[in-house]
C-alpha cells in the first residue's frame, strides 16, 4: 500500500459516489454539498479544488497496486490538524485505513508540531471500524473527537 500526495483537493466520481451513500451520516455533509460536488464534477466527473486547496494541509490517495482504494486528508485548522479518512466499499475491513493514518502520520510529520484530530459522527456506519483505526494508531477518544499528539504552546527564547 502507497500514499500519493496530492497538491490540489482533487474529487472525482469514486469519491462522489462514496459521498452520496454516505455523506450525510458519516461525513455531516448536506444534501445541498453532495450535490455542489456533483455540478463541480461536470461532464469530466473529477475536478482540482483550487479554492479550497492550502498548502499547509495534505491530500493523500491511499493505492494498492496502483488501485485507488481510499483518500486520507490532513488539514490545518489553526492550531490542529483535522484527518478525514474514507475507505471505499470495495476495499473495507483490510487494514488499509490503519496503514494509511500510520502512513500520513510519518509522512507528513505533522505531529512534531500539531496536535492532529479525527472526528467519528454517532451516525457513521463505518464508527466501529473508523474508531479501531484511530485507537489502533495512538488515538484518544475525548468527549468529541480522538486526537494525538500535543500542540506546541509557548517557545522560550533568550536574549
């Protein structure tokens, strides 16, 4: 299993349509944002994000033989890193999800700094499994979210 970074956000019609079986539940997106993804796809069915792309944050599709399999996202919200993660269908209960956290992780190096979040909705159908993952990989589960690592709060510096 490999991770390929991308520089964009990049959404194409796998995705979309991991999004319309479940967004809603396990992603807390709208109908209304479901169906912008969908007029951004257009007649090519993929699209770059540009305007929602950052360069602080990290834009991983998760491959397997060359194969999409899933995309793991880390972005910067402030003073934390937020993971999403999804893992397709066809792909689930494999271990592919805990790889790629271990490997975004590693990779990306956000830790050294940031503390880094995941958030599981009660709604999830993947909770159980998205929760094995996190914990799997040094998460702790708060009242709200798991999270890893500590943020670096105060720099001594001397004169």
């Amino acid at each position: 299993m490999d991770l390929k970074r991308r520089a964009l956000r990049h959404v194409d019609q796998t995705e979309f349509e991991h999004f319309l079986k479940y967004g809603e539940q396990a992603y807390g997106l709208s109908s209304q944002e479901i169906q912008g993804y969908d007029h951004e796809l257009g007649v090519e069915r993929a699209f770059d994000s540009v305007e929602h792309s950052y360069s602080e944050d990290f834009y991983f599709d998760i491959l397997v033989d060359d194969q999409l399999v899933g995309r793991l996202l880390l972005l910067k919200m402030g003073h934390y890193f937020q993971l999403d993660l999804m893992i397709f269908d066809a792909y689930s209960r494999r271990g592919y999800g805990t790889k790629a956290v271990q490997l975004a992780l590693q990779q990306s190096d956000v830790l050294a700094v940031y503390e880094v979040r995941a958030r599981v909705l009660p709604t999830s159908p993947h909770q159980e499994i998205a929760c094995q993952i996190f914990k799997t990989n040094g998460f702790v589960k708060g009242n709200e979210y798991f999270s890893k690592g500590r943020r670096k709060r105060y720099s001594l510096q001397r004169p």
